[in-house]
C-alpha cells in the first residue's frame, strides 16, 4: 500500500482527536499556532510539523500511535518544552506530529496514608507539589523550571535538580507508569507498591528515554512528609575543596538532613545581581566561590537554624568558610534561592553560552575544577568560566559565557573543541557528560562516543523491540538512520 499522503494522514488524525484537538498548519484553531511547539527552551533547532495532537483521553493517545505506526508517521512527545537537548523538538521533514500532552493534567488520586499520588502526565510540575504540599505532604523533586516543565517531561528526562542529594532523581521517585505503547497497546501499572519483584522492572526503561520507547501517561509517584522546618545560609567558601569538606561536615552534623547544596562562582552572583531584577549580593565582601545550603526536617520543632549556624561556626574557625548570611526569614530564603535559580537566565542575557552538564564523583569535584579551569584558562581566551550546580550529589553545570566584548560568532564556533576537551576530561573523572539533561538530538553523538558498545548495543536492541518500525521520537537518543 502506498503511504497516506499529508491529507489523509491529518484526517486519519481528525477521526481519534476531532478538530478541536488538533492544530496544523492550515488551521491553528482556537488554542493558537503551532510556532511555540517547533522550537526548543535554547532555540537550538527549529523544526516542522505536520499537527500538533493535543489528546484529552488516554484512549486517544493509544489510538493515535496504533494509527501513526501503521502508517510510519514520526511522532514526538512534547510536555512543557523546556528540555535543553532538542528532544521535544520534531525533525524539519515537517511529516512528524507532535503530541502534547498538556491536558491529560488531572491528579487522578493522592493518598496521604500510603504516601502516595498518581498524576497525569501533562500536570505541570508544581500543581503536582502544590498538590502534595495541601495534604501535608512533599513531592521533592524541584527545579528552575518547575512552573512549566511537566511530568511526562521530567520522567523522560529523569529530571534532577536541587533535592537530588536527600531524595533522588525522578527515577528513584517512581512507583508505577502507565505508558501508550508504539503499537498502541497500553501498559498500565499504576500501582503504588514499595515492594514487587515479579520479574524485569519494565517501568524503568521508560524514564530517562526521552520519549523513544513510549508515550507515558501517568505515573504514581512517592510522597514524603511535608517539610516544616528550614535552615538556608549562602555561605563564601574559599574554593570548591573546602564546599565538598563542608557538604561532608554538614551531612554528618544534622544526620543526614541537608536536602540541597549547591556551588555557586562569583561570576554568577555577578551576572544575578546584573541581569535579574530585585536579585542582591547576600554579602558585603566578594569573595570566590560560595555554597547554597539547607537543611531541612518534617518536624517543626527540630532546631535546625541553630545546628546550621553551629556548623557553620565551626567551619568558620577551621577557614571551610569565610563568611556566611543565615536567612531569618520565608523572604531571604526565597532571596538566596532567586539568586542560584536565575543564573541560567542571568547566563542567557549575558550572552553567547556553551553548556556541560556533567556529574563527577563529589570526592573529585574539586580536583575535576582546577584541570578544567586551567583548561579554559589556556585554550579559551574569550570565554568565562561559570561553573554552578548541585555539587552535593556530583553534578556541575561547568558552563562558560563570552567575555564582555568578544565575539557571539567566534566564541560559538569553539563549541566542539570546547566541548570535546571537557567531556574527555569528564570521561577522565570516571564522571559522566550528561547527569540531568539528557541526550535528545543535542548529545546523540556524544552518546555514541563515550557509552561502551555493549551498552549502546543493548539500548538499540530494546529501542527495536519496543519500537520496530521506528516512529517513536525519531533521532533522539539514538541514530535512527
Ligand atoms: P519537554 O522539554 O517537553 O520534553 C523533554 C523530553 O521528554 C523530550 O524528549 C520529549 O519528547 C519527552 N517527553 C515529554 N513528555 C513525554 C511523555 N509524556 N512521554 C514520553 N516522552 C515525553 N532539568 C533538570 O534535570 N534539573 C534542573 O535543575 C533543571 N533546571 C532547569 C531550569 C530552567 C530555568 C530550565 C528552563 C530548565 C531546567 N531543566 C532542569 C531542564 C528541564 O526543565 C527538564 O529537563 C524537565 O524535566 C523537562 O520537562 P518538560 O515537560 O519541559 O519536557
Ligand atoms: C540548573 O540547575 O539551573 C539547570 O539545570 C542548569 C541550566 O539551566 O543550565
Ligand atoms: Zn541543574
């Protein structure tokens, strides 16, 4: 048989969503173009479409992969379209269809007992907290993003962030999927079970692959006891070295409850304090480096305020610190936070940026910054370190920005040398070259270069079983070609 041409396949599409659930190029209809679904958060690519879906049923998400793949129509997911690896993106073949699933965004269930709720995947990310925050609950995971990213979004890209030292990535958050299969069966498995070793974990090959095994339509998810009280200092350390000894210490002072410590270079506060409206320097003196911390516990009673400041205290004897601001208050936390969630922005409104989002053994942090600094420092004349990030579970955002003056085009154009030198470094650290971000279509190479073939071989076997005739995601994670 033939394949359908462009009109039969949008008609074949009208049929499952209806007119109101679609918008083409010809039409946009009543919920606006198609413009914002082609192009990426970091305006990387711009592709084509031929629709976007916009699926109100789980029934209508199946139908349309069983259709797309009779068809070999490529299809993409797409949540919040904040991802920074091109993976929500479609191809410039302009046959593709997106498939947004913006409303399938009900909370179908939270259960405070079993600490536990099931959500649709196009719940924004902080309806899903919100959610759990009303029922005295937490849903940890938490990133700059959070007010647009989704949770299709975040379990395809088994999303990080800063509570990732005390709660675990995405992943480690999941207890049940229920995901629309390429050939348009449904797994449903929804259940919130801490224990189950009935065979292989098959809900786990779907988080973190981007979209190219599945289509996932809800999850249940771990809930934890809400958080009541807080302790955040923006502390001056002297070098990363002394931030990891101080991650130590403090890990072992408050039993283990630092649930976010981040490392912050002064060139951020800079560019913050800079860029960003209502964003201050923390402290009098500029000094190199800085860390973000908290501590947290679910009780509100615990004195958590008072054994930061003790540590504190003490790393300041011992020179870990030079000088620290302990917030006193909801508004200087929220400060502080601003301040260290605004620096992709701040980054952005700078000027040109070359981005590494890179994970090291903590242990080796320190000694990963120095080589790559004095890399930079040789071999990239026109470019800023700026190098932040959730230090406390190894993952730095080692990043550089144009120097004031130079060049957009020629800072750019070193992009693959650049890179090439950190992630060989990286791969030196026994760390990785990409800890929270993912592939898409940005790293695909990067993926072939630096994952052991039989890891590549088994991937692309269960990419082929999953997904035989290749219309899941085309391009991203893996060659297809
Ligand atoms: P999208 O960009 O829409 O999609 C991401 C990938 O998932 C694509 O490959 C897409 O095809 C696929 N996909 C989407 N929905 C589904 C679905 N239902 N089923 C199958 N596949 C699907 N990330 C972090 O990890 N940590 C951070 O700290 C962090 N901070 C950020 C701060 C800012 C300011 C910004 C803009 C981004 C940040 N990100 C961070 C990146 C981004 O927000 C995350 O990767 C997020 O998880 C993406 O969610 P999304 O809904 O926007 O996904
Ligand atoms: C962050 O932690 O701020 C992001 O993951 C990094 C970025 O936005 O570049
Ligand atoms: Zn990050």
């Amino acid at each position: 048989m033939p394949p359908l041409t462009p009109a039969q396949v949008l008609s074949g599409l009208e049929r499952i969503l209806g007119t109101e659930g679609m918008l083409t190029a010809q039409a946009p209809g009543p919920r606006g173009d198609l413009e914002p679904y082609l192009t990426d958060h970091r305006r990387l690519y711009h592709g084509r479409a031929l629709a976007v879906a916009l699926p109100r049923t789980v029934a209508q998400v199946t139908e349309l992969l069983a259709f797309c793949n009779g068809q070999r129509v490529g299809v993409v997911p797409q949540g919040g379209n904040t991802s920074y690896c091109g993976g929500a993106t479609p191809d410039e073949s302009g046959r593709q269809i997106i498939v947004s699933l913006s409303r399938l965004s009900r909370i179908r269930r939270l259960d405070a007992l079993d600490y536990s709720i099931v959500a649709e995947a196009g719940c924004v990310l902080a309806d899903i907290q919100r959610a759990a925050d009303e029922a005295q609950r937490l849903f940890p995971v938490s990133l700059g993003s959070e007010g647009s990213c989704q949770l299709g979004g975040n379990l395809s890209t088994n999303a990080g962030g800063i509570h990732v030292l005390r709660y675990g990535m995405m992943r480690d958050l999941v207890l049940g999927l229920e995901v629309a299969l390429a050939d348009g069966r449904l797994l449903s498995s929804l259940g919130t079970l801490r224990k189950d070793n009935t065979g292989y974990d098959v809900k786990s090959l779907f988080l973190g692959a981007e979209g190219t095994l599945g289509i996932i339509t809800a999850a249940s998810l771990k809930l934890f006891p809400k958080l009541r009280a807080f302790a955040t200092a923006f502390a001056a350390v002297p070098d990363p070295r002394a931030a990891v000894a101080l991650l130590a210490r403090l890990r072992e002072a408050s039993g283990d409850r630092v649930s976010s410590f981040e490392l912050i270079p002064r060139i951020a506060v800079d560019l913050t304090t800079r860029h960003i409206p209502g964003v201050r320097d923390p402290l009098d003196v500029s000094r190199p480096w800085y860390v973000l911390c908290e501590l947290t516990s679910a009780r509100a009673a615990d004195p958590m305020e008072e054994l930061l400041e003790q540590s504190l205290a003490g790393a300041l004897e011992d020179r870990l610190v030079l000088d620290a601001a302990v917030a006193r208050n909801a508004r200087d936390r929220a400060a502080f936070w601003k301040l260290r969630e605004t620096i992709p922005e701040a980054q952005r409104l700078d000027g040109g940026s070359l981005k590494h989002d890179i994970s090291i053994p903590v242990g080796s942090i320190a000694d990963f910054i120095e080589h790559g600094s004095r890399w930079i420092a040789a071999n990239v004349p026109d470019g800023r370190l700026v190098a932040y990030g959730h230090v406390g579970d190894g993952n730095l955002h080692f990043n550089l920005n144009q120097a004031p003056a130079a060049d957009r085009t020629a800072f750019l154009a070193r992009e693959e040398a650049v890179k090439r030198a950190i992630h060989d470094l990286v791969r030196d650290f026994g760390g990785s070259f990409s800890a929270e971000h993912g592939i898409g279509r940005l790293k695909v190479a990067e993926l072939e270069r630096y994952a052991a073939p039989v890891e590549l071989d088994l991937m692309r076997t269960i990419k082929h079983a999953l997904d035989p005739n290749g219309i899941l995601n085309p391009g991203k994670v893996l060659r297809t070609d």
